[in-house]
C-alpha cells in the first residue's frame, strides 16, 4: 500500500511539535516579545474538522492513483488503522465522499471509487431531462476536433496562458432523431494528446467516460452559467430550427482533482421536449 505524507494529526499524535510553535526554555522566553507583537498582527489560524482532513487525504489518494475509477478502496478499519483516527471518523469522511459522488458503498462488498461509467455519476452531469420517458445520452455527431492555441477567455477559464495548447471539439446531440444540443467543448491539450474526431466517434457512452478511461482524467464537479439566447444561423442550421427561435445556453467549467479546471463548454439547447433539471439540497 503506497504510503501518504504523515498528517497534522499524525504528526500530533507522534508528539512532534507544530511548526512555528516555540518551545519552552530560555531562547521561547527572551522571544516572548517579539512573538506575542507578530502574534497581535498575524490574522487567527482556522482549523479544519479532523474528518474534514482525513476526506482531504483520501482525496490524495484518488488524485494520485493509488485507487483508480472501479477499484475497492480498504475498509473503514483499514483507514482508521492508516491514519490513526477512529472508525467514526472515517466513516464521516466517507460519507462526505459519497455524497460528491467520489466514492459508492455496495452493501456486503465494500466502498468502490466510482466512474463515469455508473449511471449515480454519468447522469450527475447530463441535465437535460426529456418531458416524457427517463434521462438518456444521445447519439453524438462530431462536426471537428482540433488542436489549436488557447484564446484569452478560454485560457483565463482553464487557467493557463494566453496561446497554450487546447483542444476544440464541436458536436451535436440528436434525441429520439432530432438534433437537441450543439456542444463547443475547449480541453486543456496537456490532459489529451492524442484525441481525435474518430476516437470520439467511436467511443459508445458519456463523453467524461472516455475521458476518464482513455486519459485518466476525471471530472468531479462543475459550474454553470444558463441563460436564454436566440439562434444565429449557423446554429438554427445544425440544430434544425429557425433563426431566432429561443436557445438555452449553457456554460460549464469543469473540474478534476486539486480543484483544476480542465473543460470549458457551451452548449445550446433546443427545449421544444426536454428541460434543464438541476437538483438542489
């Protein structure tokens, strides 16, 4: 089992000292001055839940690898074990990975780091909901994927430089046969060497699937810009409606682990039969 670097609350439980704290004897007295004045400036330190560092250390652990999309992760005991903390408080940790959809518990077998491929995850980021029947992914019809350099807004929603490398991909999403989404989808080009039109085309499921699959980049959590916009030509031509008639835009930002920003996509959607459902709690 790969190892972790010690935690605060190792590093506690050891007896090591907090950085920065001084020791008593001589040379802590004949500071105390100088250390009570910075004390005095220096803005009060705020203190995480201890199950809220123990979630962060999972989440290390699934940036990093050490149990991929699929994978069991060990028990609640193992984990307590590892990290010198009590079952209660993993199990709180847990609970706060499931609920992000990070990690599933299968009655009898264990905690399993999900993927794009399970329906609890592959439907938390399709919105459009049909009026009538249950939410499904439509055929896609990549219209281009190109690599190409970065335009400021886009490198400033990725955060990198103006001009670095990014992939473009445009595309459109037919329900039940009718053109329903048209997609432009901006991908950091460090994360996917090596994507192409015909990859798209003949991947069979989500596209996060693929991407998650193919390479290794998982998206955990978006945000989102909506509001209503009326078609331009190009996009009344592709989605089969008339110049004018009313679209959802939608803008997303997605992220990986580390709270990076890895996608920027701009969808419009045709709403004559399906609505945009977002669940709150």
């Amino acid at each position: 089992m790969s190892s972790l670097p010690t935690s605060p609350l190792a590093a506690a439980a050891n007896g090591a000292p907090e950085s920065g704290v001084p020791q008593s004897g001589a040379g802590a007295q004949s500071s105390a001055p100088a250390s009570a004045n910075a004390a005095a400036a220096a803005p009060s330190p705020t203190f995480s839940p201890l199950y809220q560092q123990i979630k962060a250390l999972i989440m290390q652990s699934l940036q990093t690898g050490e149990w991929k999309p699929g994978e069991m992760i060990p028990s609640e005991m193992d984990l307590a074990a590892r990290y010198k903390v009590s079952q209660g408080t993993v199990r709180k940790a847990i609970d706060e990975l499931a609920a992000d959809n990070l990690v599933a518990r299968r009655q009898g077998k264990g905690t399993f780091v999900t993927t794009h491929h399970e329906d609890v995850v592959k439907f938390r980021f399709l919105r459009l909901v049909p009026d009538e029947g249950e939410p499904h992914y439509g055929a896609s019809r990549v219209l281009e994927c190109k690599r190409l350099r970065a335009p400021a807004e886009i490198a400033r929603l990725l955060d990198i430089r103006t001009g670095d490398s990014v992939v473009q991909i445009r595309r459109v999403l037919t329900f039940s046969n009718e053109a329903t989404v048209l997609d432009e989808i901006w991908l950091l080009g460090t994360n996917f060497k090596g994507l192409t039109a015909e990859k798209l085309n003949e991947w069979k499921g989500p596209m996060y699937a693929l991407f998650e699959a193919e390479f290794g980049t998982r998206m955990i959590r978006a945000t989102e810009k909506i509001r209503a916009v009326a078609a331009d030509n190009t996009a009344a031509e592709l989605l089969s409606v008339a110049p004018g008639s009313p679209l959802l835009s939608v803008e997303r930002v997605s992220f990986t682990y580390g709270d990076r920003p890895v996608e920027v996509r701009r969808g419009l959607y045709v709403t004559t039969r399906h609505y945009y459902q977002n669940d709150l709690s």
